[in-house]
C-alpha cells in the first residue's frame, strides 16, 4: 500500500499561504502599515480628544485664569516646535516613498529622528522656564492641564523616536509605513494642540 504524499503548501505573493486565511481587520485593512497600529492610533486620537475637551470645558467655567495663564506661555517656542514637527513628519513621508521606490531613504529617517530629538530638547527648555517662575502642576487648573497635554505628547514624541529608530534599522515597506503611522499622528496632536493651549482665547 503506497502512501499517499501531503499535499506541499504555497506561497502567494502576498506572503500568506495557500489555504491560510488572511486576518480580515476590516476598514483598517486597505490601510498601510500594520492594523494594530491604527487600532492604536485610534485609542490615542480618542485619548487626546478627551484632554481636549476636558480643556475646553474647565476653560469656559475659568476664563480669566486660562487668559492670563496662556499669557505666560511662550508662543514662540510653541511655533518652533510646530515647524519641527512638521518637518520632521514630512522627512519621514519622503522617506517612505523613497523607500517604495527602492532609493535611499535612511539619511531622512535619521533627520526625522533627528527633529524630534530637537522637539524634546525645546520642550525641555520650555518646561525649565516655567519651572524656574514658579508655574507648575500646582499654580492652577491651566497649568495643571498644560503640563498633562504637553507631557503626555512629549511621552509620544519620545516613544515615536523609539519606533522611528526600530523601522529604521528594520525596514521592510511595512514597518516604515507602520512607523510612519505613529508619527503623523504625533504631529497632528501636536498640530491642533498648539493653537488651542498657546493661542486660541
């Protein structure tokens, strides 16, 4: 009696195999990067929504704290750190489409990197000022969520330099727009942060 031979199992281009179902995550999907990464994104982007109206809230019941207390804010460190950002998002997107490309793209994930070591430093500075004039955690209700709203954006920023670092060194199209994902959600949380806390009465 012969045995019969299993059946060899093979791999379609998109790397699943043959009679392998591949994860259905929906919407998230048709989008780049891994899903997980957008599951994540999602959960912040709601995380800070929330800073955002609870900000908006305690403004409205407050005024004249949060306008004399906006007022000792340095507008100008807040604007550079938003260029930073910004560019740092858009060397980052160059990057990954180099990378599709199949040209150089490391040199620009490096300066990405790079601005967002800059942004930390800034913000440092910014916090050290205040931190010498007597504003803190404990002056008032402004500050309190100041330090809340940058500092956790500061902890994303510092994380996002971490994940920048990892697709950097692995690179694979996935990861980069994976990491990719993270960041430009760094920079838009920092994009409608910085107008509502330094600028908008």
């Amino acid at each position: 009696m012969t045995e019969t031979a299993a059946p060899a199992t093979v791999v379609i281009a998109d790397g699943v195999a043959d009679g392998e179902a591949a994860a259905d995550w929906g919407p998230l999907s048709s989008l780049p990067g891994n899903p997980m990464m957008w599951i994540l994104v999602l959960g912040e982007l709601a995380a800070f929504g929330a800073m955002f109206i609870a900000f908006a809230v305690t403004r409205a019941l407050d005024p004249a704290t949060f306008d004399a207390s906006q007022a000792q804010l340095d507008r100008l460190l807040g604007g550079v750190n938003t260029m930073v950002l910004v560019t740092s998002g858009w060397l980052v997107a160059v990057a990954l489409r180099r990378r599709a490309s199949g040209l150089s793209h490391r040199p620009l994930m490096l300066g990405a990197m790079a601005l967002g070591g800059v942004f930390l430093a800034v913000k440092a500075v910014e916090y050290g000022d205040k931190i010498g004039r007597g504003l803190t955690l404990e002056t008032n209700s402004f500050f309190q969520l100041y330090y809340l709203l940058t500092g956790f954006h500061a902890m994303h920023v510092a994380a996002g330099f971490v994940i920048l670092g990892i697709v950097t060194r692995w690179d694979s199209l996935e990861n980069l727009e994976t990491g990719a994902a993270f960041w430009h959600m760094v920079d838009l949380i920092w994009v409608l942060l910085y107008p509502i806390v330094y600028l908008l009465r």
